[in-house]
C-alpha cells in the first residue's frame, strides 16, 4: 500500500471496484491470504483512492485559474 502512495497510484481496479485477483497475484497471495487481506486491506486501499481523489480535485482547482489565464493569453 505504501507504494501506492509513494508512486501516488490508484491501487488497481476493474469497473470501479478493487480488483482482487490483480492485486493477489502482484502480492502473491494464496487464497487463504488474500481472504484475509480483503478483509483487513479494504479500508485501506478505499481510503487512498479517496485521497488521490481529494489531491486530483485540489491540484486541478489550484491549476484551473493559471490554465484559464495561460490559454486566453495570445
């Protein structure tokens, strides 16, 4: 998870839901692993979407005046 982080990834998805089977093979996990780290990792990997969310929403309000200025300069 720290990696995700670090790299400011999203962890990896398929139709807007975790994508478990991806993320147990990148870990190597086994079944019974991967059962446990579903339920432990969960709330984890949601809350570092919501926080890339939050950064892409207040990098893209920070920008928006600059990009507006920049595009109507001739």
């Amino acid at each position: 998870m720290l990696g995700f982080v670090t790299r400011r990834a999203r962890p990896p998805q398929n139709a807007g839901k975790l994508d478990w089977k991806e993320i147990a093979v990148a870990c190597d996990l086994n079944s019974e692993s991967l059962r446990v780290a579903k339920r432990v990792a969960q709330h984890g990997f949601e809350a570092i979407i919501r926080w890339l969310e939050e950064t892409e929403i207040a990098c893209a309000n920070a920008r928006g005046p600059i990009a507006a200025k920049s595009a109507a300069a001739p």
